[in-house]
C-alpha cells in the first residue's frame, strides 16, 4: 500500500480520546509525538465541532514532554516567549521562529557531524559548540536587527552579537518585514478600535 501525501487525520472526541481514521485505532498523545518524530504528517480536529485543534494538541504534546523533565525549552526562552503575547511584534514571533528551526533542521546533518568529531561516542570535548553558537548568534542578530526595525528607537539591549549576516539573507528578511508591515498596516486600517 502505497504511503499517502495527505495528511493522517485524527479526531478527539469530548471524552479526550484521539482516534487516527487512518488506522481505525485509538492513539496516545505519545503516539501522536513518534508520529511527529517519524516524520508521519497529521491534522487534528474536534469531532463534534469539526474545528482543526492540531495546534493545542502540538502544545499539549510539548507540555507533556516537558513534564516529564525532557526540558528542551529553556526558561528563559518561555518568559520571552510569553512576553511576546500582546505584544506589537507578536506577530513577527511565529516566522521568525519557524525560519530558525528549519535552518536548525537543514544545518542538523552537520551539527551531528561536528558533535561525533568533537565528542566521539560517548565523549566530552571542547569546542564543539562552535557552530551551533554560531548560529544562534546568527539568530539573535537578524531578530535584533528585525526588532530595531519596527522600533528604531528601542534601547539596546546588552546581547552576544555576531558577525554580520550575509547580503542575501538580509535582503530576504527585509523583504519579509516589508510584508509583515503591510499585513499590519492592513490589519491597522480594519481596526474597530480607531
């Protein structure tokens, strides 16, 4: 049997279960998280209501995972992350987020790479870091630079900074933040509140 493209459909019911149509079987959060590590596509719905709830479900998945100690999100990402909420550059968040993962993700192959070279099995050893920090300095920059953009005149705020990113890069997420500037100036001219 041939594997489809489409997505795998789940639906809760009121009593929290989750069943996968796919299967014809009832699944765990657990097995909704190896689905997602397998690289298994699904989309979530309320069965009474019909409404896609994969978002909350993705989050009660983290939240579960977290739970158990498996802390991947560091404390003060959380904070900074709720901070965010209401927040002029709320909606600046979710790309920028999404775009340093998938580079993560793209750049994982040669992480693991720089990891067994600098730890082996099982090892410890120094500077292996290097390019991860990298990157995330790489981040930090680009969203600093982002930042200083909408709010020109914000303070600046004392963070490890890196060398500057490459033209391509920039010119791309300037073209992004032009976007997101419209959308907002879009929204601005709906708003109710004026």
């Amino acid at each position: 049997m041939a594997k489809s493209n489409e997505p795998v459909t789940i639906k809760k019911y009121a009593n929290r279960r989750l069943y996968n149509t796919g299967t014809s079987t009832y699944v765990t959060l657990e097995d909704l998280a190896l689905m997602v590590k397998n690289g298994e596509d699904f989309v979530v719905y309320d069965a009474k209501s019909g409404e896609d709830i994969t978002h909350s479900v993705l989050t009660q998945i983290i939240f579960e995972q977290e739970g158990k100690g498996q802390n991947l999100l560091p404390i003060n990402f959380l904070r900074q992350i709720i901070r965010f909420y209401g927040d002029s550059m709320q909606m600046l968040v979710p790309r920028y987020l999404d775009m340093s993962i998938e580079n993560f993700t793209r750049d994982q192959e040669k992480f693991r790479d720089q990891f067994a070279k600098a730890f082996g099995v099982g090892g410890f050893g120094t500077g292996g870091f290097g390019a991860m920090e990298e990157q995330v300095r790489r981040n930090i920059d680009i969203f600093d630079r982002t930042f200083k953009m909408f709010l020109p005149n914000a303070r600046e705020e004392a963070a490890p900074t890196a060398p500057a990113a490459k033209a391509d890069d920039l010119d791309e997420l300037k073209r992004q933040v032009a976007e997101m500037q419209k959308r907002l100036d879009r929204i601005g001219d709906t708003d109710p509140k004026k």
